[in-house]
C-alpha cells in the first residue's frame, strides 16, 4: 500500500530531524557529487523539473513546476510531488507533498552544514542576531530551524518594499534603507532566500566570522552574494560540480577572480572533517538544491509517520 504524507504529515518530521537526515546521510557515505543532475524542461507556461536520486536503499523522484504567471492567479508559483520507493522491488511506498518537503529540507541543509559553526557562535554570544532577506516560506524556515538548533536573540527581515514585520522576525525594513548596513554588520546569521538577479548583501558589511546562508539563486547568471564577500569567505556547496554548474553566486564570482574551484569546500567534507572552516572568516554556504536531500528527508518523514515512538528518533 501506498502511503499518503500531505503537509503536516511532512512537517511533523520538523527542522531537527530534517538537519539530522542530512547530516547522518554525509557522515555515513552518501556522495552529491554522484548525482544525476535535475532536468529542467521548458513548457508552455513555466518549467518542468524531474530531481532522481537513488541511495541507502531508496529511490525517489520530485517532480516540480514553476508556473511564473501564477501569483496574477493568486496561485502558488511553485507545485511539487514527491515519489518514493524501495529500491529492491522498485515498488512505490509514499507519496509525499513536494512544496512541504523543499520547505522543509532546504533550511535542513543549510543548517546542517554549519551547524558546528552556529553552536559556536552562540555559545559566545547567548543569541545569534539574524538578518533574514526574503520573508517568503524559506527566509521562515531558515529562521525555525537555527532556532531548533540554537537560541536566536534578534530576526531583522529585509525585502523590497518593507512590510508588517512577520510573527517569526522582530522588525521588518527595506532593502533599500540606511538601516539595514547596521543589522548586517552586527549580524550573526546572514539568509539570502530572495528572487534577485543581483546582490542584496553588500560583502564588505560582512563581519569575520558570520554566517551566510543564500539560497535564492540556481541559474549561472543569477546571483544574491557579491564576489567581495565570495572572495574573502569559505565557501560551502553541496557538491562542486553542481555549483559550477548552476551556482551563479559561485559561477560570477570564478569570472570575476574573487573565487577559485579549489577553494570551494564540500558539506560532505566539513561535515566529516576532512575539511575545517577558519573561524575568523564568513562561513558562505551556497545552496542550489540538489535530488539526494530530497531523498533523505523524504524517507526520515516517511518513517516518521509510519514508525513507533521508540523508532521516531532524529533519523
């Protein structure tokens, strides 16, 4: 039988138990850089995009849309399914809501890769100062899930034109205003999750030791982070070839000289410790999305449903 997960059946799993599939699924082997690259497909109206992976056991696949003239509608730009099966008999065993399982997983992996950096910087400070850009789903969820991790003292959310500040954040600014060059220089915790096409955060701002966490950009010539922060910080990717590939964030600052390929570092790697991330310089973790982490939170909220009390550990 086929198990149906809907949203709050995903998010049960919650942040911790997110991080913990991510982290544990490094740690134990899993290797990004195998991956079968998602399948971008034009139609019509948008895009298709097929995101495959095998591991441990299992194999999924998301199918995703991206609708651009949907919020004319007042309908969601993104929609997504999520199918998971055993991979021994290839039969399929859950259907999962594929916008709740991104929700979720993105921050998850994030977070999962600097997660010794933040227990750090709390352990100094008490409350980690967050800056948060974008206050769509993943400047939340990148918020809920420091917060499951660490104490958070101050959230200040930024976007284009300002706003009634959300319930997750303490103010609400613009973009454009003075006042935000104060939060980003005294911020612990940096979130890009925007639809810009070009630097929100001036680099320089930065300070030694910070966090960066961006997440809105997946295209080559799209980026949220400018080269003066890329050239000056550890940059952390999910796997190297895929950020070359469609990291715009990493891939303009290669062109511009600020970066190298070899400079970038694996959150397999740090996560092993084959890798050390010095603390006197921003932490950059630049995310694009990849197949396997929808994976590995796919199959822990699966057996989190389905699990006893004793079984629903932070898989």
């Amino acid at each position: 039988m086929t198990t149906m997960l809907d949203e709050k059946d995903v998010f049960a799993l919650g942040p911790a138990g997110a991080v913990a599939a991510v982290r544990e699924a490094l740690a134990g082997g899993l290797d990004p850089e195998g991956g079968v690259p998602r399948a971008i497909i034009p139609l019509a109206h948008g895009q298709g995009l097929l995101m495959p992976s095998e591991s441990g056991g299992w194999f999924g696949v998301k199918i995703a849309t991206v609708a651009p003239g949907n919020a004319a509608r007042g309908l969601r730009r993104i929609n997504a399914t999520y199918l998971l099966h055993d991979s021994e008999t290839l039969t399929p065993v859950a259907i999962l809501d594929g916008v709740a399982l991104t929700t979720l997983r993105t921050p998850a992996v994030s977070v999962a890769a600097c997660l010794d950096r933040l227990r750090a910087l709390a352990d100094d400070c008490g409350g980690l100062r967050l800056v948060v850009f974008g206050a769509g789903p993943q400047g939340e969820g990148h918020v809920a899930t420091v917060r499951a991790h660490v104490p958070v003292a101050d959230v200040t959310v930024v976007t284009r034109r300002g706003g009634p500040v959300p319930g997750w954040a303490d103010r609400h600014t613009t973009a454009d205003g003075a006042e935000t060059a104060g939060p980003v220089s005294r911020a612990d915790v940096v979130v890009t999750a925007t639809s810009a096409r070009e630097p929100v955060v001036d680099g320089r701002l930065v300070r030694d030791g910070a966090v960066v966490l961006a997440v809105g950009s997946h295209e080559p010539d799209v980026r949220e982070l400018d080269g003066a922060l890329m050239g000056r910080a550890t940059v952390v990717v999910e796997s190297r070839e895929t950020a070359l590939r469609e990291a715009g964030d990493v891939v303009m600052a290669m062109r511009e000289g600020s970066l190298t390929p070899d400079s970038l570092v694996t959150m397999a790697d740090l996560i092993s410790s084959r890798a050390v991330a010095p603390a006197g310089r921003p932490l950059v973790v630049k995310t694009c999305g990849m197949a396997w982490q929808d994976l590995v939170v796919a199959v822990a909220a699966y057996r989190w449903k389905g699990g006893t009390p004793e079984e629903r550990t932070c898989t």
